[in-house]
C-alpha cells in the first residue's frame, strides 16, 4: 500500500507567518505521514502538527528555544513503507554535501534537511537521496514558497514532488 507524505521545513511561526496557508493543512491532513526539518519558532505550531498528523516525525532548527528543544531531538529516524529516512535541521554548506550526509547518515535511503529555504533533491554515491522542501512561508531569494509531497510504495521512494505554495 502507498504511503502518502508531506516534508516541511522552515516555517518560522508567527515570524514569518501568523499561521500556514490552507494548502499546506490540507496537505498535513491528508498525508499517510508528515515530516518537519526544523525552524518552527513557537511550540504552539509543533502542538497543531501533532494532532493533525496521522504520524509525524520531527527536529528542532537553529531559530527554536528551549521548549522546542525539550521537545524534539536534532536528528530523528524513521523506517516508513521499507524506507528508511533521516531528518535533520541543517547539513552545512552545499558543496561536498552529498558526500559528508552518506558518511553521517549511513543507514538512511533518504535525509530530510531544511535551514537554507532552498529546495534541494539530489543522490550521494551510494544512493542517500537528499531532499529539503523549502519553506513554505518565506522564499527567500527562490521564485516561490515551497514544500515537498512524496510517495512511498513498494519499499521505494517513488515520487517527489515540489509544491508551490499559491498565494492568497
């Protein structure tokens, strides 16, 4: 049976945004599974994704205190569908990413990172895909808000999809 999920990042609640677009709910709500790479801001977002997710996985960011922290590890994993995944807030620099997340992520088919705003999917030699979602309340210099949609069947990552997230 497929598996139907949502990857989010950098949501940056209420500094970014007073709250998330609908597109984005209806998303959360309608997902197998929800994954969050961190920057959340106030715990009252995390307590919203808690309760709207049928499962959900997450890491506190560089820009979440204390309860956020007590909260969520910096890392988590997860095996959904066959598919083992990784998330984290940040990975440093882009250059030489691929190779420094396959030698700290050994055991993962696929990392889930944030922190940059900029949507990233691509795979390390040895077959880690690397996906970040974006930010889907603050583009930064990308051409729109984004977050990512995936789907797993089969014991694979069969589809990714980057989402526009529509204004108004």
């Amino acid at each position: 049976m497929a598996l139907n999920l949502v990857l989010i990042a950098d949501t940056h609640v209420p500094k970014r945004a007073r709250n998330l677009p609908g597109q984005v709910w209806d998303a959360v709500d309608n997902a197998d599974a929800v994954f969050h790479a961190g920057d959340w801001v106030e715990s009252s977002l995390l307590d919203e994704f808690e309760s709207r997710s049928r499962r959900f996985m997450g890491v506190y960011g560089n820009n979440d205190g204390p309860e956020l922290r007590r909260r969520l590890p910096e890392t988590a994993t997860a095996t959904l569908g066959g598919v083992r995944f990784a998330i984290v807030h940040e990975t440093g620099p882009a250059k030489g990413r691929e190779l420094r997340c396959e030698a700290l992520y050994p055991d993962a088919d696929v990392l889930v990172f944030g922190h940059s705003h900029i949507p990233w999917d691509t795979l390390a030699p040895n077959g880690l895909r690397l996906l970040n979602p974006g930010s889907p309340t603050d583009r930064r210099r990308q051409p729109a808000c984004t977050y990512m949609e995936a789907t797993v069947d089969a014991g694979q990552l069969v589809e990714v999809r980057l989402v526009e997230v529509q204004r108004g």
